[in-house]
C-alpha cells in the first residue's frame, strides 16, 4: 500500500533518473537536423557537457561535496523554521519539500519566487496531511531569512563602497 508520500518520493526519483539517463542519451546520439546543422536543444547541452568535461574528479568530489553540504544547511534551516511553526517533519518529507522547492525555481516567475514557493511549500504539505498555512508560512520565511539577509547583505556592501568612494 503507497502512500502519498512514497508516491511522490518515487515519482520524483523516477523523472530524476529518466532526466539522467536522458542527457547521457543525448551525449550519444547525434541528433542533426536535414541541413546538417545541430538543433538548439543539442547545441545547449553540447556547451554543457563541454564546461563539465573541464571538471577533474578531484574537482567533481570537491564540487560534489559542497553541494550535498549546502543541501544538508538548507534542510536544517528549512527543518528549523518549520520546527519553529510547530510542525515536525520527516528527513524524507524535507527531501521532497526542498527537491519541489527547487524544481519551483525553474519556471519563470515574480522575483524572489514569490507566490511560486509559497504554492509548492502548501501543495507538499497537504500531499503530507499537514495544514498548507503551513506551508505558506514557511515559504515566506524561507524568502524572509534566506533572501532577505542575502539583500541586506548586499545593501551594506553596497554603500560601504559607495561611502569608500566619497572619501577618496
């Protein structure tokens, strides 16, 4: 018996390993239109495969290993703004929150993705029984804390420089 849960982890693990095995496919396969010239499709991952050929493996684990590490920093901070709503969520429920998160960022939308988290962030909780207020609540947090500070941030660094070029 699957549950909407497992469902969700499988599909999503399914269009994953499709997307994969897709873009090795494409590697492969010469896809050329009659005139000979490459399709555009072709041509982007072509550009693709040749900034990632400039990896060593030494630079792919590096790289690799700081992604996972960021990864597991914006799942504990999701996990803890969403603690700090008073909803306990699973390690698995966080995976698919944060994947859906993600994956909601390739479609184009206002700035900062707002309305856009904030529909994903409420459809995965209602797929997990949890209140979509919820969900609303911590997408909106999520921009607050994540962006927002990111925005300060750069303000400050802004007029520091600003403020360096008055003086001399």
């Amino acid at each position: 018996d699957l549950t909407r849960f497992h469902l969700v982890a499988y599909v999503s693990f399914l269009l994953f390993a499709v997307a994969a095995i897709v873009l090795v496919a494409v590697r492969k396969i010469p896809f050329v239109h009659s005139s000979g010239k490459p399709k555009r499709l072709t041509q982007l991952l072509s550009r693709f495969m040749k900034g990632a050929a400039g990896l060593s493996r030494r630079n792919l684990g590096n790289a690799a290993s700081l992604t996972v590490f960021v990864w597991m920093l914006e799942l504990t901070a999701i996990w803890v703004l969403l603690a700090g709503l008073g909803t306990a969520v699973t390690f698995y429920q966080m995976l698919v929150l944060v994947g859906a998160g993600a994956l909601s960022t390739l479609v184009p939308t206002a700035p900062g993705y707002v309305g856009s988290l904030q529909l994903v962030f409420a459809a995965v909780m209602t797929v997990f029984a949890l209140p979509p207020a919820v969900g609303v609540a911590a997408a909106t947090l999520v921009q607050a804390v994540f962006y927002g500070s990111l925005i300060i941030a750069a303000a400050l660094i802004v007029v520091l420089r600003w403020l360096r070029r008055l003086r001399g």
